[in-house]
C-alpha cells in the first residue's frame, strides 16, 4: 500500500471525524457519504473506515495519553489537531501494518495540508512519545473497577456501572473488548434463489474471505469484500446483510407460509425480507414505517430479493389503525432503542446522552401496546430491541403482561448453542458472537 493511498484514506478519516465532532453525525451515514464523495477504491475504503471506527472506538483511551503528553489536555485542543492526533496514535497502538514512521510523518504533513503548519512540531512530538511508549504505555489509573473498565475501552462510566450491575466486572469486560473488536459481516442466503453452497462459491470467486456461521443455518459470516453492495451476487439478490441475532427474529416468530404478517417499525425491512424468505414468499406482510424514504428502502430491497409477499404503509407504530384491529396472525414490534447492543458495528452510539435514553421506554410501552392490537386471538406478538438494558427489555414485557393478561409469554428454541428460551432471550456478543440483541414471544389467548 503506497504512501498516497494512506494519506487519502487518512484524510477521509479526519473528515469523518471532523463532522462526527462538528455536525453530530453518525459515523457510518458520514463514512459511507464521505467515501463515496472522495473516490476512494476498496483498499482505500476499508483502510479509511478501519481508522475512523478504531478513534471512535477507543477515544477516552487516546485522548488520555494524548493529555499525558501534550502540553494541553485533549479538550482544549482544537478539533482538527486532535483527530489528527487521534488518527495517529490509533494507527501506532492498533495497527500492525503501518509503520510507525509512515503514521507519524503523514499526522505531520495532514496537519501542514490543513492549513496549521506551527502545529506540526507540536503533533511530531506527542505522537513520537506514543512510537517510544508503545510496547510499555504507562498504566491507567485504577480507581474504581467502572472507572478503569470505562477508560480502556472507551465508554461512559454509567453504561460500564450498569452493565457490572447486569453482568459483573469480569463479563462485562469481555463485553467490551467485543464491542471494539473488528466484526465480519453477517449474511443471510436468499434460499429463493439460491442455495447456501451456491452462494458461498459465488462469493469466494470474488476474493471474498467466506465462513458459514457458527451454528446458524444459511448464514456466513464475511470479510475482505469492501462494499458488499458492489457484489453480482448482492445486486442479483442472493442474499441480505443481517446479523444472527436480528435473524433470529423470523425463526422465533416462526409463521405458517400463508401467514398475515404485520411489521410495525420494519425499516430498512431486514426482519421482514426474512419472514418472507422463511414463509417461502407465499404470505402476506405488511411493512410498515413513518419516514416515506424508508419505505421506499424497503420496497427497494423487496425488488433485489424478489419477493412479492410484502407490501408498505406509511404509520407511525404508537398510532392506531382500527382496519388492522384483530387482523395479524403476527405482528413484529422491532422497536427504536438505544441501540447499546450495537455498539460494536456503530461505535458512536456508546456517547448518547443517558438523558435521551431514559424518555425510550415509554415509546416502547407506546408501540407495543399499540401493536398488541393487531393481533389475532391466538396469534403471535414478537418483540425486539438491539440493545441489552433490562429497562427497556424485560422491564417493557413485564409491564405489558401485567396490563395485559391475554398475553402470555409463548417459550421457543433456538439453534446450538442458545437452545431453549421461556419465551425471551437476551443475546450478549460474548457469548454468542452476535449483536447485543433481546427478542420476546408472545401469544394471545384464543
């Protein structure tokens, strides 16, 4: 790899930084623009995304060194320096490929390019303490077990402290170490055109590092593809991108193939492309969201695949529709969250304000009550969040049994090694080496 290629993917991972720091942005909505903007080919890509994601993903950490050895705390620094710093200490620490040297010249001349040329010295000589401390760095304060846990891995002392409270120190460590591990790409065969076998030669004929998941069927798991949207086998509609834990939605549901189907929060319709591809495209879903672009994902994707059995509504899932009352043998209320169990593939998440999450489980009582509607007598109610805080997961159902005793928790299993459930499961990335996932059954009374 030249020394121009990482000097292009360096600085589109500044400019991702920059805007996460400036606009609010989401990291992969800004990756994925901003890589598109710049040109960059694949190697380019997937280098520029591997930096960018690695600083999010271990920030507090950088920036405590970075404030070790510089002159001004990390927080006084302006933006642009810092990221740079950021950017170059994340490649001396985590990245074996690149050569220390090439790491802390390119910090060097970004910062000349960008217009701060009295910087340069400055950024040289912190990033040269991290080059001379790198196999030896001074040890972090200890404090307490959540504030050491918290700075190593780089997330907020109140979503450590809850999680030891949830897990205990020694998983929830191992918890967050998978949180800033590198993640293949979860895929699911499209069994309507293709089989598992099938898909796997496509893919690896296109160079692609293909595994078959672990224990879930019609699954692999993939690495070294760059966009997979690009693919043949993507654009013929062979497949979906979608974790095991999200999968397994369809397979806790599992509906009869004629079934009436009523996806309540479906976007971007991952869930529902699974209930059709499991009901063998002969049912009818309706896949509903409130933003008119989503749909139009939905329906895009419904096209790739080729799958007829689902239909779109624009509808917000708190707000109730009596053409629908009684109508669904099942319903799927995939509802918003805080997405914490997710934080391994969207790293920013982890610094949401705990403020903002605590208003979501009165949404979630909203819309599952809501949903609950629908439901045929003796139907079946699922629901789902990406993240792992029992507030918003057991908690919810707790509530809702309690004011709705037609309901029962409806027990199922699952592949090896989960096996049975009592009706809900929270999936944990160190367990399973899935997202950070809860799904509930439910069934109402005949």
């Amino acid at each position: 790899m030249n020394e121009k290629r990482k000097g292009n993917a360096r600085d589109t991972a500044l400019e991702v930084l920059l805007s996460i720091s400036s606009a609010n942005a989401w990291s992969d909505g800004s990756l994925k623009r901003t890589i598109a903007k710049n040109g960059l080919d694949s190697r380019d890509a997937a280098l520029a995304s591997r930096i960018a994601y690695g600083v999010i993903q271990n920030r507090m950490y950088l920036d405590y060194y970075i404030s070790l050895w510089c002159t001004q705390k990390a927080e006084r620094l302006e933006p642009l320096i810092l990221n740079i710093l950021r950017i170059g200490a994340y490649q001396i620490l985590f990245m074996d490929k690149i050569p220390h040297r090439a790491a802390v010249n390119e910090a060097v001349e970004m910062t000349k390019r960008h217009g701060r040329p009295r910087a340069a010295g400055m950024v040289n000589a912190v990033l040269r303490k991290f080059v001379i401390n790198w196999l030896d760095m001074p040890e972090l304060p200890r404090g307490s077990t959540a504030d050491y846990l918290s700075l190593r891995y780089s997330h907020p002392k109140w979503l450590v402290s809850r999680l030891i409270d949830i897990l205990g120190a020694e998983e929830t460590e191992q918890y967050l170490r998978c949180n800033n591990a590198i993640v293949p790409t979860t895929i699911q065969t499209n069994t309507l055109k293709t089989t598992p076998e099938a898909l796997e030669k496509e893919l690896r004929s296109c160079g692609a590092t293909v595994e078959p998941h672990p224990w879930m069927a019609g699954c692999f798991e993939v690495i070294g593809t760059g966009d997979l949207e690009c693919l043949n086998a993507f654009q013929q509609g062979l497949f979906t991108v979608q974790d095991a834990a999200a999968r397994l939605v369809a397979t806790v549901a599992a509906p009869e193939s004629t079934a009436r189907v009523l996806d309540v929060c479906a976007a971007p319709g991952g869930k529902s492309f699974a209930l059709a591809i499991d009901m063998k495209d002969q049912g009818d879903i309706l896949s509903c969201d409130v933003h008119p672009h989503k749909l139009k994902l939905i329906e895009n994707g419904a096209a790739r695949l080729g799958l007829h059995s689902i239909r779109t509504a624009l509808a917000d899932g708190r707000e109730h529709h009596e053409a629908w009352t009684r109508q669904a043998d099942l319903v799927v209320a995939d509802v918003p969250c805080s997405g914490l169990g997710i934080i391994r593939k969207k790293p920013d998440i982890r610094y949401k304000s705990p403020k903002e999450l605590a208003k979501l489980p009165q949404e979630q009582r909203a819309i599952l009550e809501n949903a609950a509607t629908y439901v045929r007598p003796g139907g079946t109610l699922i629901y789902s969040t990406c993240t792992v805080l029992p507030e918003e997961n057991q908690e919810v159902v707790t509530w809702f049994l309690k004011e709705h005793p037609e309901f029962r928790l409806s027990p199922f299993v699952l592949p090896a090694p989960i096996g049975g459930c009592d009706g809900h499961l929270t999936l944990w990335p160190q367990r399973w080496g899935t997202d950070g996932f809860y799904i509930c059954r439910l069934q109402k009374q005949e």
